[in-house]
C-alpha cells in the first residue's frame, strides 16, 4: 500500500526534513519524491508505503495536516486506492 503526499505553499527552510520525519515516525518509507521551488513557492509531490506504518492512516493524514497548518502549508495525503480511482474514470 501506498500514500500521495502533495505539498504547497511558500517555501521555507526543512519542509522536506520535516514531512519526511512524520512519515518515519509513523513507520512510513519514502519511495520517491519530487520537488521544485519556483520563485518563492514551494511544490513536492511525496510517493510513501504505508504498509509498515505504526498507527491508522487517519493518524497519519491528521499529522500531515496539522503539521500545514503549523507550517502555513497545504499538505494532502491520499491513500493510493483513492488517488487511482479518481485518475480511472
């Protein structure tokens, strides 16, 4: 199983560090990640198995968006199932 992180928003200095870090500490392995900063925004696109994760993918998705809103960021995370279904029709 797999999650779609996507991050935007003005950047800053340790956004990956720290998305990464939510990740890691829920169990979560980053696979690939794409990044850019255009000006002053930044925009990562975050590819994470979640098949060894610690705690419910709803905690997960709740860390990631405190952690935006702590950040000024918008951060969402989506579960692979619903992220293909959505690119299907």
């Amino acid at each position: 199983m797999r999650a779609v992180v996507t991050v935007i928003g003005k950047d800053n200095v340790g956004i990956l560090h720290k998305v990464s870090g939510i990740c890691a500490e829920a169990g979560g392995n980053v696979i690939e990640v794409t990044q850019s900063v255009l000006q002053d925004m930044f925009a990562m696109i975050m590819l994470v198995d979640i098949t060894a994760l610690s705690c419910d993918f709803s905690e997960l998705v709740d860390k990631m968006t405190n952690l935006g809103t702590e950040l000024g960021l918008s951060i969402h995370t989506m579960h692979e199932d619903i992220f293909n279904s959505m690119h299907s029709i």
